[in-house]
C-alpha cells in the first residue's frame, strides 16, 4: 500500500474535551460562512483526504501550485485550496485572528489565520481551467470571489451530515479496510453516474490484475439533470451485489464539488485516492472536463509530468457493445465497423430514463436499471 | 524574466555538477522529447528515483485499528 502523499495521513479532527473547547469557542470567535463546497473541502483537509494539506493554501504554496504544480516541498499538487475573504470581513479579519467557519448555523471548524493576502484572481483561474472564459463554471465561480484570501490551518469540529453517512470512510478506514481484506494492490474509479457495463467493464478489465476495485462516488452539489446521490448509490449497491465478488469490490462516498479542471484535477483526484490507499487510479479520456475546454486525453497525458505521483494512472479507451463481436469490446481489440457498435453515452442513456423506458441489457445491466426506474426522478432538478 | 522572477528562481532552484560528457549524452538524448533541459530531464529521473524510496506506510495504533474495525464491522465493510 502507497504511504499517503507526503508520507503522514492529516488528522485535524477535534474529539473529546478539544471539540466540546472549539464548540463554546465557536460562538465567541469572529464567524465566517462558508459554502457547501467549501465545508467538503475542510472535511477533506481535516481527515487526510488531502494530505499533506492542512488548512488553506498561503499566497506561496497558491503560487508554487499555479506556477509549478507543485508545494514547496517539490511535492505534486495541482488544485488550489483557498479560503476567500467575504467583502465585508475584509478589513475587520487580520492575520493571527481564530475565526469560526460555519454553515449556516452549524460551526464546522476553527481557523488560525497565518495569512491575508491579495492574490491576482485571473491568474487562478488561467492556470487553474486553461481559461478564463466565464462560461467554464470554475472561471465563473473564482469570478464571483474577491481578490483577498486568508490562509491557515484548520481543526474541524464537525462534518456537515448527509443522508449517505454510512456509505463515508475515512482515508484511514479505507486503509486498514484494504488490508483486512487482504489487498496489495488496489484501483480506485471515481463516478458521478450510475453504472453503466462500460463502466464495469473497465472497473473488471482493470481487476484483472490488482487485488481489489475501490468505488468511489462523488457526491455533493450536482447540475440539474444530473443523477441524484441516492440513485446513484442504489444503483451501485445493487451492481456490486449481484455481479463483483464480495471480498473484490469496496464502495464508498467521497463528499465533494466537481471543479472541472480537466487534466489539473485527474491529478488531484489520483492524490485523493492515493491517500485513501489505493495504488492505482483509472482516469478517463475526459477526466473532470466540461464543454471542449480540453483536449482529449490531456487528463491522461498531464501524468507524464509527475513520475513520483507515487499512484499509477491507468488509461483505457473506451469501451463499447459490438453486435458482430456479440459482448462489450474497445477499439483495440475488435475489427468490425461503427455501425455495429452500442456506445456508452451517459447522455443517451439519461434521455432512454427520461422518456420512461429501460436502457437495453447491451448498455445497463437489468437489475441497475430496474432500481433507478423505481425513483419517480432520479435526476437533480 | 523579471528581477523579481530570476531571485524566486534562484531560491527554488540550486546548481549541482554532472560530468560533462554524461551532459552531452542526456543532451543528445532528450532531442525530440518534451524535455527542453538536461536539467528538467535529470529533475524527472531524480524525482522518480526518490519517489520509488519511499518507505513502507506507518502502522496505526491499536486503539485507531480497533475503533476502526468496529466501525466497519457494524457497516458490513468486514465480517
């Protein structure tokens, strides 16, 4: 098993006598509200998701990462993990301040603050997307933030609670869970969909040669239509059940707000998993794209630049049913024609639920099907 | 570059002394490849030696495995 990034799993979790201190602290610090996509990542930082990230990124490691993608360490990092300064705490809020982040009433965490500093916003967003169209959404959202940024470490004291708790592990759990069963080697897949047999053909193909698959769904704030969580995970529980080997196959929850980065975040992700301790990462053609900001395979090609990432990416092409090769197939193994190839479309198969039909058994295994046709909608609206 | 670019260099960079002839063979070596230095070249393979040293993962403490075990236990992660 990879030792997690940076070679120590973060624990900045308060229990006991800390949390109930940081709890009455909470109501007497300077509060700052945060989003939900911001309480995932302190959730992330403090139970070693991230690690070796403690807290929010100073103006030097935000600018290592920019620049190098890299911490000052020399170690990979490539997504920024910033905390911006409301417009009215601005002037208020100065560095060695302890401020209490909240959501919406619920205090999540304290924060010592290292730094305030000003950091060029145009130029997260260009290194960060490749762009700085407003219509890619992570140009639009670092768009809507000022231009000052506090950083410091963070102590959570609690963990927005979702209906899918128990489907939540630790990087620590996930760990001792992969070595009880016995894995060396372990491939992580992240999904926002259910699974479709491309999917599991390629969560299969990779199988073949580590111990075990670690299914890690995202789950967070979604685009109106997407899959909903519970669906999601309904679908993947029933897959698992009826087609993995029991001791072959882990799923679990990774709270979490898609940034669409393309290649930037295929490598955060990979990081993500590594700290949760797998060994292998498969990443997409189009790994955490949106619209045509990338080009294809850029999330693949990026990994050429971090020889010590120290996860192993595993690139496949896509796979495909074949109706002359009468099974699920890729592009280097099978000679027939376009025309007799059943493709995978995550939009084709959203339009067959839609018009209230099932996917054929060539694109959905029949159980998943069955089980999302059950919700009244399952999409996000 | 700026000053104020070629001192941040500076300080993130250091020099350090290869043989000459093996300069020019990694010279000759990276001509078509993405790599537009011996420097960026032998900072790969570097990075790459390192990385692979790493130790073994640290265990855990018996009470972390234990309430671990439990937890997933009673979720039916674990018989």
């Amino acid at each position: 098993m990879p030792r997690p990034h940076g070679g120590k799993l973060v624990n900045r979790v308060l229990e006991g006598k800390e949390k109930e201190r940081a709890l009455a602290e909470a109501e007497e610090l300077e509060k700052l509200q945060v989003s939900r996509d911001l309480a995932s990542d302190l959730e992330s930082i403090a139970r070693g998701v991230y690690s070796p990230i403690e807290g929010f990124l100073t103006s030097q490691e935000l600018e290592n990462i920019l620049h190098r993608k890299r911490l000052s360490s020399d170690l990979p990092w490539t997504m920024p993990i910033i905390l911006n300064a409301p417009e009215r705490q601005v002037k208020t809020i100065k560095e060695g301040d302890a401020l209490a982040l909240f959501f919406e009433a619920q205090p999540l965490a304290l924060m010592q603050i290292e730094e305030k500093y000003v950091f060029n916003r145009e130029d997260i967003a260009k290194r960060t997307y490749g762009t700085v169209d407003s219509a890619h959404p992570g140009v639009a959202k670092i768009g809507q933030l000022g231009s000052t940024f506090f950083a410091g470490k963070i102590s959570l004291i609690d963990a927005l609670k979702s209906p899918y708790d128990r489907y939540k592990l630790s990087p620590m759990e996930t760990r001792i869970l992969f070595r009880e069963k016995g894995w060396r080697t372990v491939v992580g897949f992240q999904t926002r969909n259910p699974p479709h047999l491309g999917h599991e053909y390629v969560q299969k193909t990779a199988l073949t040669f580590v111990d075990g698959v670690f299914i890690n769904p995202v789950i967070g704030r979604k685009k109106r239509g997407d899959f909903k969580d519970g669906v999601i995970l309904e679908a993947y529980d029933t897959l698992i059940k009826n087609y993995y080997l029991k001791d072959r196959a882990v799923m679990s929850i990774l709270p979490y707000e898609m940034k669409y980065a393309g290649p930037r975040e295929a490598v955060h992700h990979a990081i993500i998993r590594k700290n949760f301790g797998c060994t292998h990462f498969i990443v997409g053609r189009d790994h955490a794209g949106v619209g045509n900001y990338y080009r294809p395979y850029a999330a693949q090609k990026i990994f050429e630049e971090f020889p010590d990432l120290g996860i192993s990416p595993l690139f496949f092409k896509s796979f495909f049913h074949c109706r002359r090769c009468g099974g699920i197939t890729h592009e280097k193994a099978c000679p027939h024609s376009e025309k007799e190839h059943i493709t995978f479309s995550g939009t084709k198969i959203r339009a067959i639920f839609e018009s209230e039909e099932l996917p054929p058994k060539e694109l959905m295994r029949p159980e998943v099907a069955q089980i999302i046709a059950k919700h009244s909608n399952p999409f996000v609206e | 570059m700026t000053e104020s670019e070629k001192t941040t260099k500076r300080k993130k960079f250091t020099t350090i002394s290869i043989p000459t002839p093996l300069f020019k063979k990694v010279k000759e070596r990276i001509k078509g490849t993405g790599f537009t230095s011996v420097s960026s070249y032998v900072t790969y393979v570097l990075r790459e030696i390192v990385a692979e040293k790493e130790e073994e993962e640290e265990p855990f403490t018996k009470e972390d495995e234990e309430r671990v075990k439990a937890r997933l236990r009673a979720l039916g992660y674990i018989d």
